[in-house]
C-alpha cells in the first residue's frame, strides 16, 4: 500500500537519481576512463560524489586521490567478480582501492550508475526504509559487498510487486 500512494505522487528525481542515472554516459565508462587526464576525471568525480553523498565531507580527499579512485571505478567496470565482492575491495576500509572517507555510499553510488534501473542506492535514508519494512537484515560481519548483495535482493523484492519499477525510484520511495 505504500508503494502505491508513493506511485500514485512522486515527486521529482532526487539531484542523487539524476547524477547516477548521467554517470554512464558522462564518464562512467572505459572510453572516458582510459583516455581522460586526471583532471577531466577529477571535474566529473567530484560533482557526483557532492550529489550522491551527504553530507560531501571528503570532497577535496576525492580530488587528491582521484588516481586510486579511478583503478577503483575501472576494477568495479571491468572487474571478473561478482559486483559484491568488487564494491567489498573499493568500499572496505582495507581493500586495495579504498580511500579514507569515500565509503560505502560513494562505492555504490558508482555501482548502482552501472544499471541504475536495477542496483540499489545505498544511502542512510534507502538502508533505514529497507529496515523498517523488514527488507533488509543485519549481521555483523557483513562487509559493503554483503550488505549491498542483500539490498539488490530487497530491492529484487519490491520490483516484483511492479516490474516497472526502477531501482532509483525505489531510492525516493524507501528515502521517503
């Protein structure tokens, strides 16, 4: 019943839905990311990371390390894993391509912009709406991989009472 009272109301794409969904045409992908200096790349990067992240704390630690960032965004591309275990090497707090402040909502913002229709945002507002339905479990060895791998089923879930539906609307639905 809350999804068709949202449905039947929504309101406009969050600046969030529409950085994500721009990502793959803008500079989410191997031409732009082989074959742009790092300055290119820090310009794209940074307006995305102010629009998927709140608060953007750790923008200028973005710029400064725009280098690791990106074998982190073309191993999350290109990547022969499945997408959990790729996020868990970019979101962890040790994984090779970690950078200090740049977590989890930033590491999936990015995963989610490869296929906006069916990866979760995993934002506080989307994780709390999973919460509260009974969507979403808890464990505490889950790492960014696991919990992100959960929320696809959840969001799997909630695409099944409406096939339509894309994973950025279920975002404003759950933030909501």
């Amino acid at each position: 019943p809350l999804l068709r009272v949202h449905l039947a109301a929504p309101g406009p794409p969050s600046a969030r839905s529409l950085a994500v969904r721009a990502a793959r045409a803008d500079w989410l992908n191997p031409d732009f990311l082989d074959t742009a200096d790092e300055a290119a790349v820090r310009d794209r990067l940074v307006p995305f990371y102010e629009a998927v992240v709140d608060p953007p704390l750790h923008a200028t630690t973005l710029a400064r390390r725009v280098r690791v960032v990106r074998h982190g965004l073309n191993h999350l591309l290109r990547g022969g894993d499945p997408l959990p275990a790729r996020l868990d090497r970019c979101a962890r707090g040790d994984g090779p391509y970690a950078v200090p402040g740049l977590g989890p909502a930033f590491w999936a913002a990015v995963a989610q912009a490869t296929d906006p229709d069916r990866l979760p945002g995993w934002t506080p507002a989307t994780d709390r709406g999973l919460l509260r339905l009974g969507l979403l479990k808890r464990s505490g060895r889950d790492g960014p991989g696991g919990v992100f791998g959960r929320m696809s089923e959840a969001y799997t879930q909630i695409q099944a009472a409406d096939p339509a539906l894309t994973a950025t609307v279920i975002d404003d639905f759950l933030a909501r």
